[in-house]
C-alpha cells in the first residue's frame, strides 16, 4: 500500500514528468466569505495610492443622476458595494466607485439586489415592452443574454460614446468577433469582477511536480510547447492505488481530473484553437466546427477525458473533483476557475499548486486561448435606455480603474498562498486573463448553438461526425433567424 508521501516510490512514473444555466450558467464561487480574514499586502496597488484615471473620458457633471443597475444575484461580490467591510475587494470596489461618483456628479444604484439569474430577462421585458426607461445597464449571465439577442430589447454599445474596445480592459478582438454587422448587444470588461474569477484555467500540483522531476512548466508555456498532447503525456502514468484495494476511487492519486461541464468543454475547444461557427462581415455562416481541425480538437479533449490512464472525471458540473480531490493533494493537473483559487478548500491545501494556460492544440498554434463561464455576468443595455453618455463614461472609466486597481488585488489574493505569493504565477494568470476570447457563436448560443451538444460529442467520439451533421441544421435555422432580427432592429 502507498502513502501520498511515498507513492513516486510506488511504482508511479511520469513521462517527463455551469446545468443548463445550472451546468455552466449556475457554477459560481462565494468568495467574499473567504476573503474577508485575509490581509493581502497591495502597497503597490490603486486601492493605497492618490487617485490616478488611466482613461480618455472627458471631464463631465451629470448632476447628481442615478445609473440604475439591474444584477443577477451575486454568490461573491457586486457591480456596487454598499459599504467598506475590511475585505480587500470589497474595499476597492468601495474606492473605487466613490472616487467614479464624486468625478462625474452621479450615483450608482443597484436595483432589486439579489434577483435570481433566471428573473432578470423577464425583468428586463417588461419594463422594455412598457416602454419604461428603468434601467441603464443589465447585468446577467451570458447565455440568458445571448438568448434575447433577437427579442429587439437591447442597443448597441456601438451606440454609446466613450467605449473604446481597443483598450486591455475588454476582451481582445469583441468588436469584430462578437458583432453582427454595426451591432454589439453585449459587452465584457474588468468592471466585471466575475469576468475574472469564472475564467477556465488549469492548475497543477507544484510540490508534486518536482517530487516527479516534471520539467519546469512555466517554461515549457514560455516556449510554446505547452500542448493536450503533453498533457496527455504527463497526465498518463501518473495514477497510483493509494489505498492499495486494487480499485480506482476518490484515495487514490490521478495525473488529469475534471468534469464534463459544458462550459468548460467549451474552453478546452476554443484552447485548441477550435471555433463553433463563424460569420462574415457580409454576414454569411460557416461551421468551422465540421472542419478537420476542429475534429482533431474534439479528439484530444475526448482522448483526455476518456482514454487517459490517468484521468478521472466527475459528473458533478458544480465542482466535482475541483473543490474536493485537487485540494487534497491527489490531482496532478486540474481545470479550474480563477474563482476556485479563493475559496476555503484552496486557502487550506497543504501542497503547493500553480496556474498555467489552457494547452494550445499543438505548438504551431501561435497564442492560448480561454473563455470565461457562461454563468458570468455580462453588461447589456436595455433598448429603451437614454443616457447613453453616462453609461458610456462610466463603464469606460470604471473598466480602467478596474483593470489597474481591482484586478491586481483579485490576482495577489488568489495566488497567496499560507501567506505567501507565487510571484510566477501571479504573472501567468495575468496572462491567462489576457487570453480570454468571445465571439459570436459563443456570446450568442442562448443553449442553442453547440456549446450544450458538446458533451454529448466527447462521450461518443466514433459518432462525432455523424452526430454534427446531423445538427447543423437546427443551429443554422437558429442562427439565421438571429441574425435577420439583430439587423432588422437596426
């Protein structure tokens, strides 16, 4: 029988050594519980320094105007906290929010408080469909967002002035990967705090990495050989029968372990390089998602998940063996969410661990890519909204402030571990936050496009061909109608 402590002498060898809106949607962290004890030390950060506004946006006086925020409810932290808690994060957004408000002459105010992800819509509808401007800025999930792409309730940010996408506080490329024609309904920035902590990742065990002599993989990332095809490598021998009964469980060791959550999966393709459906400037539809490529994606992740002698995988799309075997010290490699770094079954893990990119397909592929969880909250802005010039400034200069000062807490919170911070892997989830993708056929699936049929293709490989075929047409039909509503709204 092997120990933790003994199993590398155990015959273990390394070869180099949110539901339906419940499967992805719902997955969500309740982080302000566990942050509020930590002392994090961020003299370097905005939150400890004079004032300091690193956007464009003219000087402006919308005196003393409310932007009304409506905002699914929040397991970890809000648009707009009430108040200073002595929480690291809470504080900033406290800070910096006043600091937006006595700027521009206006307050926040966060309407209904706590209204459950699957209200929001039908919240948003009605006062669309009275007519009422109730709201300035939505924030909700981004499948239940995507869904009402076609239901004429929400403008353009192409609209709004002062937005400018080409900034590091929005997602890389969203204008043209996300529009459809003059017409981007949906918006993600570090205003956001869940646009960080549900981005996919993947962590491994640091302290059983060198107990395994694994090369150093922060280099192996650095150049540019951090592949499925490595992982699968090193993930393969890695599993040992710790408890010695001749039977896989949760006591014993793993090199891979994760969940089949739809999202999830969903990151692992677009890793890959992997895209789902893509449309042109004149608005013409194709399904990359058939193509050789994208197949050889779907194979490696299945092959991971599947065929991997030393994976395990779980069906519990909540956490599954994320918040139970990883911090345990029995998983070697791991999908994650940088959320998932700040709760209590992380802050209390024995072992060292560090953050790494999701695996590129192969080492031509020239970046890595990620997605954040369709469960995060992402901005919208209601068809009958007016002052689009406050919402344009204030969501300009809240993302920048965000991008400087709260993102660098929420990542030296993260990466501290029993007081200490990994320097390096504070620098890659920095990177992995910059490797975040949108587009099109992701904002917009509302649970209809392929994100929630992936699962079904990765348990069943030898049909994967077979089965899109089969599916194409009822996206298609989806899609195209979006797209004739988007832009007869127009």
């Amino acid at each position: 029988m092997c120990d933790k402590n003994r199993m590398f002498s155990c015959g273990t060898a390394v070869l180099l050594a949110g539901l339906l809106l419940a499967a992805c949607g719902s997955e969500s962290n309740d982080l302000s519980t566990q942050t509020s004890h930590i002392e994090a030390d961020v003299t370097e950060t905005a939150a400890q320094t004079e004032p300091a506004f690193y956007d464009s946006v003219p000087e402006l006086n919308f005196g003393g105007v409310e932007l009304r925020i409506l905002q699914q409810e929040q397991p970890n932290y809000y648009i707009d906290e009430p108040e200073a808690t002595g929480d690291v994060v809470v504080d900033e957004i406290v800070r910096r929010n006043t600091e937006l408000e006595d700027r521009f002459n206006f307050s926040f105010n966060l309407i209904d408080r706590g209204i459950a992800y699957d209200q929001v819509a039908s919240q948003l509808r009605n006062a669309v469909n009275a007519g009422e401007d109730a709201y300035d800025l939505i924030f909700n999930q981004i499948f239940n967002s995507g869904s009402l792409a076609a239901s004429g309730l929400l403008r353009s940010w192409t609209d709004v002035p002062y937005i400018d996408l080409e900034q590091p506080w929005y997602t890389k490329s969203i204008r043209k990967a996300a529009s459809v024609g003059d017409r981007l309904l949906m918006l993600e920035s570090d205003m956001v705090l869940s646009y960080a902590s549900q981005t996919w990742l993947m962590l491994y065990n640091k302290t059983d990495a060198a107990a395994l002599d694994l090369p150093d993989l922060y280099q192996i990332v650095d150049d540019g050989k951090w592949t499925y095809d490595l992982l699968y490598e090193l993930a393969s021998d890695a599993y040992s029968d710790l408890n010695g009964d001749g039977a896989r469980s949760d006591a014993d060791y793993y090199g891979f372990a994760s969940t089949l959550g739809d999202c999830l999966l969903a990151s692992a393709f677009y890793a890959g390089d992997g895209r789902m459906v893509s449309i042109s400037d004149d608005l013409v539809l194709s399904y990359p998602i058939v193509e050789e490529h994208a197949i050889d994606v779907l194979g490696k992740i299945s092959a991971l998940f599947n065929d991997n002698p030393g994976a395990i995988k779980k069906n519990d799309a909540l956490r599954g063996t994320r918040m139970s075997l990883f911090p345990m010290g029995n998983i070697l490699f791991e999908f994650m969410q940088a959320g998932d770094l700040l709760l209590g079954q992380m802050r209390e893990m024995e072992d060292e661990f560090g953050v790494l990119p999701m695996p590129k397909y192969d080492e031509n592929q020239k970046e890595h890519y990620t997605l954040i969880d369709g469960g995060a909250d992402i901005m919208t802005i209601p068809a009958t909204a007016t002052n689009l010039e406050l919402i344009g400034a204030v969501v300009e200069v809240c993302s920048a402030e965000s991008y400087h000062g709260l993102m660098p807490i929420f990542m030296n919170l993260a990466m501290e571990q029993k007081g200490t911070r990994d320097e390096e892997s504070i620098s890659m989830l920095r990177y992995v936050l910059d490797s975040r993708v949108v587009d099109f056929a992701y904002l917009y699936d509302g649970t209809r496009g392929f994100t929630f049929k992936l699962n079904s293709l990765i348990k069943n490989p030898e049909k994967m061909v077979s089965t899109l075929e089969k599916t194409i047409k009822s996206v298609d039909k989806y899609y195209v109608g979006l797209i004739e509503e988007m832009t007869n709204a127009e």
